[in-house]
C-alpha cells in the first residue's frame, strides 16, 4: 500500500502572507509538488487573539512555540494598538502566484480571529456574509469560484456547516482526526450536512514543539516516524513552516518524504479520489488533542454510519 501526505498551507496573517507563501510556493514549485493553500482574505486582526489568555494552556504554548518570533511583534499588535492590514487586497500578488502554479486554493477566513474565537456566537447571515466577502475578492483575482475552505483553529457550528452546504464546495477541511480517517460527510447536533469533510490525520507544528526535546531543527523526524500507509493529511502554516525559524527543517522534511517514495496530494484530489466511493457520515464533537489550547472539531470515525454520495 502506497503512502499519500496531502499538505494544507493555513495562511492566517498578513505576514505569513507576504513572506511565508512565497517561500513556500518555491519549495513546493521547484519540486514539482502541488499542495492545498487555504487564505484568510479579509482584516489581519491577530492582536486580538489576546483575549485567548485566559484559557489553560495558551500562555504556555506562546513561549514554548516562540510565536512573538514566528509571528513577529507588528503581528501581534495588528487590530488593538496597530490598524489591522487588508491581507489579501491590495496585495493579490501571491494568491495570484499560487493560483497560477496550479495549487489547490481556497478560503481560510475572512477575519481569522473572528472566526476562531466567535464562531458558535455567529449568525448563518453573518458567516454567509463573510463567505461571501472573501470569495468576491476570490474570484476576482482568479477568474473563478472558490471550491473549498478550512475552517480556522477547527472551529464549526451548525451555521458555519450549513452555509458550506450553501456554497456548494467539492469539499471542507475543518476537522481534526487520526491516521485510517477517511473523509466523511459530517453531522452536528443530530443534523447531517453535504459537504465532504476531510480531517488532518497529523499534529500540527506548534501542537509538538517544546515537547520530548521536538524542536524547530529536528521536528523533521517526528514527522517521517509518523508518516503511515494510506493517506496522511498535515497541516502547515505559512507563518511557521513558511518562515525563516522553521522554513528550512520542513524543507528537509519534504526531500526525505520524496526520497522514501511519499505521494503528495492536494485536497480535491483527495475529494476526486472519493467522489463516487461509499463514504461514512460521521458524528462531530469538540474534544482536546494535546498541545491545543481549547476544544476543536474532533471527527469520530468509529461512530459512523455509511452512506452513498448522490
């Protein structure tokens, strides 16, 4: 059996758009690889995150994943003490450059933070609107629709669901899951959406730094240990994986994958791949995964019930 890692690239900030995107789209051109890239596209509003403080585990996982570094100082501020940046206009230089090298794109966000941290206090209207918002400028750089989104921090509602339903997409990533995952179409409160969901099978780097002496010159390793037969869906962000502290320990991650014969996917190839498959409905329920400040979006496979796709 064959072994397939779909990376997705979340590109929360402004500065993981400027300078972590482009980094990555040369590491993953010049090696002839397709990936996911999923954009926040409206307001950089990441000094707000500040009112995460109080939730266990936060303050720990700042200091233990450097993120004033990986994220730099004007980062943080952006929204409270500094005007919050426009990520995408007037500057579509980069979405444009992933569109055209023919990387699977899609939508992350329009107000990442706002979407992280409010979502279950959301309005169907209100989380349309600002679908709406970022596919607008979407298309108007591309030429086309989006066909997918990623929900930021794993964070759903039924709203958030349903309006996916409404947009029609080939298929969503805003699930956490384990390795033997498979996507599935999800159901929320006794209620079953349309939408393929595809769940990230592997830790996410700042989930595993600071942890068993994992660190930004040798979490390379841990991945390939983790790396199993079947697909495997990571995680990366443009702010860490695409900046100068990690940048070059996930490029050595990437040559070694190469080297042992790994398949690289994008998302809607996953999403082809199982179009016309019997695919499980499946339950979400919040959960805790380890080194995650609050709950996220946890599929439970071993709850699932199987379903034809129409």
């Amino acid at each position: 059996m064959e072994t397939f890692l779909a990376v997705k690239v979340d590109v929360d900030t402004f500065r993981g758009y400027l300078d972590g995107v482009p980094r990555l789209l040369k590491l993953f051109d010049d090696r002839d690889i397709k990936v996911t890239f999923l954009f926040s596209f409206g307001p950089d509003n990441s000094g707000k995150a500040i009112r995460r403080i109080f939730r266990k585990g936060f303050l720990s996982k700042m200091f233990r994943t450097k993120a004033p570094s990986a994220y730099g100082l004007k980062t943080l501020l952006y929204g409270t003490l500094l005007p919050a940046p426009m990520i995408i206009d007037p500057n579509p230089e980069q979405f444009v450059s992933a569109v055209k090298s023919g990387h699977d794109c899609g939508i992350h966000a329009w107000d990442h933070v706002k979407w992280q941290d409010n979502i279950s206090r959301l309005s169907e209207e209100e989380i349309f609107s600002d679908f709406n918002k970022a596919a607008e400028i979407f298309k108007k750089h591309s030429g086309f629709m989006p066909r997918c989104c990623g929900a930021p921090g794993w964070q759903v509602s039924e709203a958030s669901l349903a309006v996916q339903d409404k947009f029609n997409f080939d298929y969503c990533s805003d699930t956490r899951g384990k390795h033997g995952d498979v996507p599935f179409f999800p159901r929320l409160n006794g209620k079953t959406f349309h939408t393929l969901q595809i769940p990230s099978t592997l830790p996410t780097l700042d989930e595993i730094l600071g942890v068993n002496d994992i660190n930004v010159h040798n979490y390379d390793s841990f991945y390939l240990d983790m790396l199993e037969e079947g697909l495997n869906v990571l995680t990366i962000h443009a702010e860490m994986e695409g900046g100068t502290l990690a940048g070059a320990t996930f490029e050595r991650f990437v040559d070694n994958c190469l080297k042992r014969g790994v398949i690289f996917k994008t998302l809607s190839e996953i999403a082809r791949d199982y179009r016309d498959r019997i695919t499980p409905t499946c339950e979400i329920k919040e959960g805790f995964i380890p080194g995650r400040a609050g709950k996220v979006a946890i599929s439970t496979m071993h709850n699932a019930q199987l379903s034809m796709h129409n």
